[in-house]
C-alpha cells in the first residue's frame, strides 16, 4: 500500500507539475513538433522529438498518479 504524501510533498508536486506546465505549454510542444516536421531533412531529429514527447507525458502522468496520494 502506498502511504499519504505529506503537504509539504503535495506543494513540491505541484510546484513540479507547475514548472513542467510553464516550461512546455502545448502551444510550446506544438509549435517544436512543427519545427521538427518542417526540417529539410527526412527524419532529422525526428526520434529525439518522439522520445521528448514521451517523456514530457510520462512525467505528467507520474505527477498525477504522486498527487492522487495527496491529501
């Protein structure tokens, strides 16, 4: 079972997912997927930018699932 975070651990998870949301907005992750799209080269820095993405919603949803534990 996991255990209730404290509130000082809910406020650093909300300041995490804040900056995560301030750093890369959509319109943000939008705007570099287009620029990745637009390259002149076929594929160039296409894996990065997919791997980028993954993990940019892999840690959204870790923050979520840490802040469900909050009280």
């Amino acid at each position: 079972k996991a255990k209730r975070a404290s509130p000082g651990d809910q406020r650093r998870l909300d300041r995490y997912r804040q900056r995560l949301a301030l750093e890369f907005p959509a319109e943000k992750l939008t705007a570099m997927g287009l620029q990745v799209a637009s390259l002149s080269q076929e594929g160039l820095g296409q894996d990065l930018w997919e791997e980028a993405r993954v993990r940019h919603e892999e840690i959204q949803t870790l923050l979520k699932k840490a802040l469900a534990h909050c009280p």
